[in-house]
C-alpha cells in the first residue's frame, strides 16, 4: 500500500556498465538479492527509501486507529482492533529491520520522518471522524495494501520480500476484519447505513491516491521494474483495486462516489473518473488534514521512549561486558 507509490525516489547509479549488466542478469534470473551481496548504489538506495516509507506508513497507521480502540462499540471489537493497530506496529518493526540490512539506522530513519525529508502514505493524513472510518480503512485501505502488497513478496531483495510474506497474511484479516464491520452497518439501520456511505464518500479518492501519481508523472517506476523491486505499475494496481472493489460495494448496497464509473466491455474492467492530483501533491507536501497531528505524535512517541531505548543499549553491553569476563 504504503510503497509502491514512491514519492522522491532516486534510481540514479553509477556503476560500470559491465557491472549493471552482471547484476540485471541476476535480476532477470530471479535471483534474491542478500543484504551482502553487490548491488548499484541506485538499487539500495531505492529501497532504502521504498522500505522506510512502508516502515513509517505502517507506524503513523497506528494512529488514526488507536484513536478508537476506547471507543469501539463493544468488547470484541475492542479486542480486535487493539489486535490490528499492534500488528501494525510489528509490521513497522519488520520493516526498519529489513531497510537496516541495507546499512542505515533506525535512527536516521527516525530522523528523516520527522523532519519532513522521508514520506508516509498520504492516506493516514485523513481524520477517522466515524466507527464507520475504522470499517471502512480495514475494507479499502488495508484492501489497497494488499494489492500492493503481494507482489513485494517477489520483490529481488531478499529481506524484503520475506517480511512481506507474514505482512500480507497479517493485512488479509485486516480487510476481512474490516470489510465485516461495513458489512454490518450497512445491513443495519438505515442510519448505521448512511454512516458506512457517508465513509466510503470520503475515503474513495484518497484510496485512489494510495497508489502513487500517474504512471506519467512517476519518474522512477521504469528503473524500479526492471530491477523488480515493482512488479507492477501505480496505474495498473489502480486499476486492479477498482475492479475488485467495485463488486463489493455492490453486494454491501453501497454506492461508489464516481459518477463517472461504468464497465467497459474492451478491456473487461472499470472505467472510472479523474483524481485530485492536487489534494494528493498539497498532502503529500505537508498540508493535509491531519500531518501535522500526526508527525507531532511521532515525535512525542519518539522523546517519550528514549528512556526506554538507552535502557535497553545499557542492559545489552552490561550482558556483554559479564560474557567477555
């Protein structure tokens, strides 16, 4: 979800041609690529960048969530979503692994997501005003993760790729956990109804934007593909999210909020209407409903657990200290 739609990567590199050559060659052979083996400064460097803005996406997702576990209508949905927002945070945790293979700290990581220079998904910029919104990020939210998602567990480097088997397993209860919450408030009264559409009226284009900009305006997804680190393009998951989506909303009763959508028969999928490219790039720069909500909860996350950080630094070389006695 978080990554595939990559905002200010870098796939420029430097190396031989001879040297590009040998290690596409590994690429094209479907090869893993391991945290040791030689790889173009271009190629880390894109996963540096890919991986720590899952890793982030990941952790500020806590937020909006965990903004409802007091709330929630009852003691199981309580439980199942306390359930959801910590597996997010493992995800997180899985993630900042995988990227310090690649020779950068969780620290400057940290850093970089603080002071604006790394990105997150543009979609945790919106407020969760609603039960519904929690119903509704686990259906279509967490659905685009998916369809994002799968594919990185392809992805040529190694690390990845397998923290991302156990992330997509994770992430499908979580669109089956929220799917069943729209489910039933809109097999509910006709005011738990409208609140599942008044949600689904919200979130649907920012849903859309997850994926990253047009396929035209995204410089670095050819480079990406080729060294599959991407498997698909932005428009192209775009396209399989919609017509997925689309049918079940249908079965829900709810209406998608796109006069434009209809069934083309040609390319056997759905046509659908224009997307807010501004919203999306005046989010993306800072500017959304809630980025500066969010960012301030991850610094006070940040200066709150310091303790706890030098704690364990402490504890870890006291044990090393007794072992070399």
């Amino acid at each position: 979800m978080y990554s595939q739609g990559l905002i200010g990567a870098d796939g420029r590199t430097a190396e031989d041609q001879d040297f590009l050559n040998r290690f596409q060659a590994r690429i094209d052979d479907e090869q893993k690529i391991e945290p040791n083996d030689p790889m173009p400064e271009g190629y880390r460097r894109t996963l540096v960048r890919q991986i720590g803005q899952h890793a982030h996406s990941e952790i500020v997702g806590m937020l909006p969530e965990g903004n409802w576990i007091t709330r929630a209508p009852s003691l199981r949905r309580k439980a199942s979503l306390l359930a959801k927002v910590q597996d997010e945070g493992g995800h997180g945790l899985y993630l900042y692994s995988a990227a310090e293979t690649l020779g950068v700290s969780r620290e400057q990581m940290t850093e970089e997501l603080l002071t604006g220079k790394a990105k997150y998904s543009s979609i945790f910029n919106y407020p969760t005003l609603s039960w519904a919104d929690i119903g509704t990020i686990g259906w279509l939210v967490d659905g685009a993760a998916i369809m994002n998602q799968i594919p990185l567990c392809r992805c040529s480097y190694g690390p990845y790729a397998r923290a991302m088997i156990r992330i997509c397993k994770e992430e499908s209860f979580h669109q089956r956990q929220g799917y069943e919450i729209v489910m039933k408030l809109a097999q509910g009264s006709p005011e738990q109804k409208a609140m599942a559409q008044e949600s689904l009226d919200r979130f649907w284009q920012p849903v859309l934007m997850m994926f990253g900009p047009p396929d035209s305006e995204s410089q670095n997804t050819d480079q990406s593909t080729r060294w599959k680190i991407k498997r698909f393009t932005n428009d192209e998951l775009r396209q399989k999210f919609v017509d997925a989506t689309v049918p079940q909303a249908e079965f829900l009763g709810l209406t998608i909020p796109d006069p434009d959508l209809k069934w083309n028969e040609d390319k056997q999928g759905f046509d659908f209407g224009p997307i807010d490219w501004d919203e999306f790039w005046r989010v993306v720069k800072g500017k959304g409903p809630m980025n500066r909500q969010r960012v301030e909860a991850r610094q006070k996350a940040w200066d709150d657990g310091a303790w706890v950080r030098e704690a364990a630094l402490a504890h870890a070389e006291k044990r090393r200290a007794m072992a070399a006695e």
